[in-house]
C-alpha cells in the first residue's frame, strides 16, 4: 500500500514506468504488497529504508529484472528505462567502449556519436580499450553507470551510484545527473548526493510505501512523526481489541452466533496488531568506551612509498610526508581512486611497508581496522564462529561476556542467520558483522575505510552518532561528504605526485580553504605578471602602527560584504527549496546550485579575511 503522507498530487507528466498493486515476495514471505509506484520523465527521488526491506528488489521489479507476483508493471510505449543495479554482471568478453557504446540509443545513419561515449568514459576514469573481463567491481560499476547515461533515458533508476567513486567523479556525476531530463528514483547512502538531486522521498518499510513531498533533510523529523503516530493508532487498536475481547467473553453462545462477524471482524484486529509489532527494533551500535593510550598515538616520519597500480604504472602515494596523530584526532582521508589512501592506512598500521621512512606507534595504542573489501570475514564461516573463532558461544564485549545471538540482535541479525554462512549476507550486512567483530575487540584507535558502502541511511546515522561520541581516535577513508563533516575534525587530502597535505575541519572547510588558497596562489600570480618591482629602499622601514589605508578599507567593508552573502545565500536556499522548481525551470535550478556553492565558498573566504585584518589590526594597535 502507498501512503501519500503530503498533500496529494496531480500528475502533469504521464508515467514513464510504474507499479500498480504490486506485490512480491520470496520464500512465503512477502517483501511488499498492493504498491503503486509511477515514475514520470523530470520527477527527482530517493528510496530510503533499512537494509533487507526490499529497496533493491523494488528497483529490479520497476526496472523489469524480476517479475512480481501480483500486481502490474506499465511501461508507457516508446520509454526507455535504465537501471544500475548494486552488483552488475557485465560480458567479460568485451572492450568496455563496445559494452558503453551499445546502451547508445537508435539514431539515423551516419551521425557521429564516438564523442558521447569518450565523455562518458572521461568523466568516469575508464579507459576504453581495456576489456570488462580486466575490470575491478568499482570499475564494472563505472562502466555499467556509463552505459545507463548514454542512453539517453526516460527514468534512471540508480541503485548506490556512488559506490566506488571518488569524490570528483561523484561532483561531475552530480552535474550530468543535473543536466539531465530523465526522472531520477535513487538509492543511495550518500545524503550529499541525494540533497542535490531528489526533492521528493520515498519510505519503503515493513513493505509499505510511504511518500514524503520533500527531500531527504526533512525525512528524520517527518519519519519520527509518522511512528508516533503510528504508536497512538496502536494504543487505540490495544483499547479496542480488550473491549471486544471482554465483550466476546462475557457475551451469550446465542449472542456469539448471531454476531461470527463480530468475532471475525476481533481476529482481523489482532491480525493487524501482528503485524504492527513485527517493526524491527533498532540497530544497537556501541563502540563502546576506547582503552587507555598515550597522548601520541602516531607519528609518521618521513614516509615515501611508490606503489606498482594493476596495470603496471608506477604512481606515488606519498614523498617526504611527516605528521603526528594525538590522542581524540578524528582524521578523515580523501583522494582520487588510485592516489593510495588505503595504501597509506596499511603503512600506518605497520601492514605495508614504506619505500623510506617510519612509522612510531603510541604507547598502549589498540587499533582496529575496518578494511573496505572486508577481507576480515571469511565466506565460509557461519556469522556464529566469525564472532566467536575460538568455539563456544559467548563473545566478550567491553569485558563482558555476551550470547552470540544476542550480541548479533543488537546489529539487526535474526537468530536463523546465526548459523547461517557469511556469503549469504548482503554488502550491508556484511558491513555490520564486521562492526560487530571489531567493536568486540579492546580498542583506543578506530581505523575505517570506506564504511559507510551499503549502509542504509539510518544505520549510517547511528554510526555517526556512535563515532561523535567516541573517546577514542578516529582515522577514516571516505568518500561521503556528509559523512565527513559528521564526523571528522581534519582533512588529509592525498593529492597526488607524493602530496599529502592537511586542512583543518570537515569536508566543506576543506573546499573553502582549497577555493581561497587557490584564489591567493592566483593573485599572486597575477600580479608577478604585472611591472617589476621597484627595488627595496636600503633604510628599513619603521613599523607600522596601523592598518594600511587600503586594509582599513577591506575591514570596514566586510561586515557588509558578509552581510549581503548571507543574505543571498538564504535567498538561494529558500528557492532550492522548492520541489517543484527543478521541473518547471531545471536551467534556473541549475544555475542557482552553482551560485551557492560560489556564495558559500566566497561566504567562508570573507570571514576568515575579516578575522586575519582584525587580529592584524589588534596587533598594530598593540604596539602604539
């Protein structure tokens, strides 16, 4: 069943792709029933909901890759359809533009279309000539990701599109996903990517679907108000199952005969009460307390490493690098795919060597390390013997002794998949074994990379939640923006040539200063093209006592400057608000998405100028 929990709306473009009273299920147990779910060209959606609710297998059904069992699938004639599915299984036999090239739709004879594929292929990273059976699973998403956009469709059905991209590819796939005409429905983990791209949300959950006419900023409050809501219908269902209750108890056999559709219409109530009770409880994610440390938890000296890629190319992950690590740092690492962020993890974990330098570890320092193939977990060994290798049937969590099945509930796991094999699981909940096997173990230093893959959003919320808390150091790889800014207080940017250089704050402090560095290095450049410098007095000059005319000036003028950015800014914003503009005006939306990524950055750049003139201006008038 669909909920339309906003004001309903009427459709001015037919749907290019729906479900009518779907239904499906496996193995007797129904993932969802009686769903409508249309999808016209130009509308922008995310699909939330906890791993295993069926979010995936909903996809596959719009897109045609799975039948459903009751119901109707209607694809209006002449629409084409794309979908990128979590896992694609592209021919191995193929050069990866032949594979790209074919998801070309038809054109007349003759017209040139090689350019759109090589963009496709540029913006991805992939190179054209290597075969699919070469690629890695990033890259056969890249490339199946690829094939969806050139074929020009009418609804894109995206199913954890940024899984293994870096975070520039994930900014230019944002800007053609923008561009683009096609009605969007997207899975994703990443809220970054869904703030920019969806307006509407849908909720799929104990196999309803529910729809929120807003995006997914708005969907925590908007969710929480929903089971309340729902929590007062069931206090009301308690009431009126014990009235009836009593009055089928206390009521004649006569009576009782006469009114069989009472007494069915008390068993459908308890029907429904069943059923509002299966909600599973909530993901109980606890680190736990960090270990005692030393107030150095590394250092790294002097580290330089040269690593071979897989396809025989040398590239160079760090040169000469130096940097210390203290005890609550919360680091997060960034960097193209390939610039070896997760080669300079294992070297600070002593699991890689380094070409030259050291890494001295802390004293009492206990790391864990959350490796993004999660290499840690065998495919063979059941979730039970994963948590417990040794035998038995108790696991030791923050020294104390803890049921493996009831350690395995507090991460989502049914009892039956206690003993199941870990290769049954799916990528998110292979992800919460191996938290539940790491946050097991003593620890003061919490090594992840790429956890946030396969998470749904609420998990993902309570594991930011859960590392804000932390008392413990944090050094994480990630290519979630949102993420970062939760969670991290510093910025390592592996930047390539051997660079890795350090920026203070989150993920958007980082842009800031990179947008305003790179503006400095630009005036400066300028201005060495200008005429030469007339040469320097041989009398020193006295020092000033004041701010020069010209920085008087800036100051004076910047609480104005700042002013009228914030101004704008939530000018901006209150219009991108709206979750009808990108269907009426999409060049407008476009246009005022870029204005405010520039009237945030040049917002940040003005207040750390104004915070650089006033201290300048405090220190001169100190010395007067």
């Amino acid at each position: 069943m669909v909920r339309n929990m906003a004001s309903p709306s009427d459709r001015a473009t037919p749907p290019a792709v729906a479900l009518r009273g779907a239904q499906l299920g496996f193995g007797g147990r129904p993932l969802f029933t009686g769903i409508d779910l249309p999808v016209a060209k130009g509308d922008r959606m995310c699909l939330v909901g906890r791993n295993g609710s069926g979010k995936s297998t909903l996809l596959k059904a719009l897109s045609g890759e799975v039948d459903i069992d009751a119901g109707e699938r209607f694809v209006q004639p002449g629409a084409r359809i794309a979908y990128l599915p979590q896992d694609p299984r592209p021919p191995a036999d193929q050069l990866v533009f032949d594979y790209v090239f074919a998801g070309l739709p038809p054109a007349p004879e003759g017209i040139p279309r090689d350019h759109l594929v090589e963009a496709a292929l540029a913006g991805l990273a992939l190179d054209g000539d290597r075969s699919m059976g070469t690629l890695s699973g990033g890259e056969a998403r890249r490339a199946a990701l690829a094939r969806a956009l050139v074929s020009e469709p009418d609804v894109l059905l995206l199913d954890e599109p940024t899984n293994h991209l870096d975070l520039p590819t994930i900014e230019w796939l944002e800007q053609e996903l923008l561009r683009s005409e096609a009605g969007l429905l997207i899975i994703s983990h990443d809220r970054a990517f869904l703030r920019r791209l969806a307006n509407r949300t849908l909720w799929l959950e104990r196999g309803e679907l529910r729809r929120l006419n807003g995006g997914i900023d708005e969907f925590p409050d908007w969710a929480d108000r929903v089971l309340a809501e729902e929590e007062a219908q069931a206090h009301k269902l308690n009431r009126r199952i014990a009235e009836e209750t009593r009055w089928l108890r206390e009521g004649l056999t006569a009576r009782r005969k006469r009114n069989m559709g009472r007494v069915r219409a008390l068993l459908g109530l308890r029907r429904d009460k069943a059923e509002r009770i299966k909600r599973p409880e909530g993901l109980k994610l606890d680190a736990g307390d960090a270990t005692r440390s030393g107030s150095l938890v590394l250092e790294a000296i002097k580290l330089s490493k040269t690593y071979t890629d897989d396809r025989g190319g040398e590239k160079q992950v760090a040169d000469d690098v130096s940097f210390t690590v203290r005890r609550g740092d919360r680091i997060g690492i960034i960097g193209r795919n390939g610039a070896g962020k997760t080669t300079l993890l294992r070297m600070l974990l002593g699991r890689e060597e380094p070409d030259s330098g050291r890494v001295k570890l802390g004293f009492g320092v206990e790391p864990v390390y959350f490796d993004q193939k999660r290499a840690q977990l065998n495919p063979d060994d059941s979730l039970w013997s994963t948590l417990c290798p040794g035998g038995g049937d108790t696991v030791t969590v923050q020294g104390k002794p803890r049921h493996v099945v009831s350690y395995l509930r507090d991460f989502l796991f049914a009892d039956r998949q206690a003993t199941a094999k870990v290769a049954t699981l799916s990528g998110g909940e292979r992800n919460r074994l191996l938290l539940a096997k790491l946050f097991a173990q003593p620890h003061n230093l919490l090594v992840l990379d790429e956890p946030t893959n396969d998470l749904d959003v609420e998990t993902l919320d309570l594991l930011q939640e859960e590392l804000a808390d932390y008392d413990g150091t944090i050094i994480l790889v990630s290519h979630d923006r949102d993420f970062l800014d939760r969670t991290v207080t510093s910025i390592m940017a592996v930047e390539g040539d051997g660079k890795v250089r350090e920026y203070v704050g989150g993920y958007s402090d980082y842009v800031a200063e990179r947008a305003r560095t790179e503006t400095d290095a630009g005036g400066i450049a300028a201005g060495r093209t200008g005429r030469p410098a007339k040469p320097a007095a041989e009398k020193p000059k006295a020092r000033a006592t004041k701010l020069s005319y010209k920085d008087a000036r800036e100051l004076e003028q910047l609480p104005d400057r700042i002013a009228g950015l914030e101004a704008e800014i939530a000018k901006l914003e209150a219009a991108l608000a709206d979750p009808d503009l990108y269907g009426k005006d999409p060049k407008r939306f476009e246009r005022e998405t870029a204005r405010l990524a520039e009237a945030q950055a040049g917002l940040a750049a003005a207040e750390d100028r104004w915070l650089e003139l006033e201290a300048l201006r405090e220190e001169l008038e100190g010395v007067s």
